[in-house]
C-alpha cells in the first residue's frame, strides 16, 4: 500500500499534517533508521547546497546543518524541499523513471523545470519513492550506519525485498 509522505509525517511524530511548501511553517528533518542520528540535507550551509543537478547528502542531526536539513512537503505537487531553498526540489535526474536505478542518486532541480520525476510518496513500511518509479525506494548506501556518513548521498534501491532499515525513513 502507498501512503503521502504526510501520512508518515503524521504517524511518527503526531504533528498536524504537512501543507503545501514552500509556504508551510512546518519543516521536518529525515532520517533512515540505519541511523537516526544523520539527517538528509543539502551540502553547506546556504542555498547553494541545492543547485541544480547535486545531490542531496547526510549530515549529522545535532547541531548544524540548519535549514539545508529541514524538509516541507507539498501535498499538491508531492515535492520535498529545502528551508533554505524552496525554488529547489528534489527529483531523480532523469525523466520519467530516468535516474531511479539501483545506485542512482537523486538531486536537486528548479521546481518550475520538473515532472513526475520530482514527486515523492511513502509506502506502508516508511519507504519514500519517486512516483515516477514507485518499485524504487530511496535509501543509505548499504544496510548499516556507514552509509548515512557525512557528506554520503542516498541512492534508489529496488523496494522488493527492501535493503533493510537504510530505506525506512523516520522525521525529527
């Protein structure tokens, strides 16, 4: 069963929903259970973390990275951005079903210049997909801590039979 990724929002930390970004005032921080002490965020400090074609990476979730970490969720358009960058959103680098293979890393494009390859959903277990191609989860390199390092970005994993606890996602 596919969810929105709200849905998880809510399940996880009982907060009201999320509405549309990048006018919401409700910013979430994401995590992979392999390890919830790094969070997915954008390099740097600033916007330029999320220019068009890099990818997004892990950081730790004390302290810094700030706004580059904390994600809205647009329920109309399902796409992720950044505080720091609402224009930015996240996408495969491809379109369509384009750059969702095994190993493939999502990036950052204009929200104005995206597709389907820009809209996200969650599945029942708290994997997110792009809906563009929804057998594909994204996740950690790797079924362990190690692949939520600094500066590591995520990948696309096949859902069947999912990589373990890199591809089940949590909020702060």
């Amino acid at each position: 069963m596919k969810l929105t990724l709200p849905l998880l929002i809510f399940a996880i930390t009982a907060a009201e929903s999320v509405h549309a970004a990048p006018t919401s005032d409700i910013y979430f921080n994401l995590y992979t259970l392999a390890n919830t002490d790094q969070c997915l965020g954008a390099e740097g400090s600033g916007a330029g973390g999320t220019e068009s074609g890099k990818s997004p990476i892990f950081w730790s979730c004390k302290g810094s990275p700030g706004d580059n970490a904390k994600w809205a969720y647009d329920e109309e358009t399902g796409h992720l951005t950044t505080k720091a960058a609402p224009g930015q959103c996240l996408s495969s680098s491809g379109p369509g079903s384009a750059g969702t293979g095994n190993g493939d890393s999502p990036i950052f494009l204009s929200c104005a210049d995206v597709g389907d390859n820009a809209n996200w959903g969650i599945d029942d277990v708290g994997n997110i997909y792009n809906t563009a191609s929804p057998e594909q989860c994204l996740g950690s390199r790797g079924n362990n801590a190690a692949g939520t390092e600094n500066g590591k970005s995520p990948i696309f994993w096949s859902c069947e039979g999912s990589p373990g606890d890199n591809a089940v996602w949590g909020t702060l």
